[in-house]
C-alpha cells in the first residue's frame, strides 16, 4: 500500500473537519480508506497505463456548444423579496451554519 491508514490518521481527518468520531465509525472510515487504497495499488498494476493519454470527456466525440446570450428583463428585487421570511434591505437573512 503507498499509504498507511491508522485510527491515529483517521481521528486527526476528523478533527481537521471538526466531527468527532466513535469508535465503531472510526474503524468503519478506516476500512473504507484501506479498501481505496488497495483499489488505487490495483489500479497502478495496470500495465501501460502511464502512457495512456488522460481524456477530458468521457465520450470521443463530445460536441458542446455555447447558447448566445440574451439579454432579459430581471424580476424586480421587492417581488423576490416577498418569498423571503427575514431580511436586511435587499440581502436575505440565513441561519449561521459555521460555528
């Protein structure tokens, strides 16, 4: 394996993303990354694989193209705004959702 995943590694994650994790979910997420990782050494093994060209599509013959900009009228903000249960002029007011 080119990573060694321990319970120590898993804890520090999860303390850098701020969620605490039991026991049971540690040794879950530490599955989850060793079986990863022996997928991404499986991968590696694959003979060649290094001289194939990375594609930036999935399909061959992706075409895309570009709309043409249209200009439209905008709906005005106090009609918006009365869809809205709480806000500050013409920003709405959300809840805080980081500590």
């Amino acid at each position: 394996m080119s990573k060694v995943f321990t319970s120590e590694v898993v804890d520090d994650l999860a303390d850098k993303l701020l969620i605490g994790l039991t026991k049971e979910e540690n040794k879950m997420v530490l599955d989850e990354f060793n079986q990863i990782d022996a997928d991404i050494d499986r991968l590696n093994d694959i003979d060649g694989l290094s001289e194939v060209e990375p594609m930036t599509h999935c399909l061959d013959d992706f075409v895309y193209e570009l709309r043409e900009d249209v200009v439209e009228e905008s709906i005005p903000i106090d009609e918006l705004l009365q869809n809205c249960d709480n806000y500050i002029d013409t920003e709405i007011k959300v809840p805080k959702v980081v500590g």
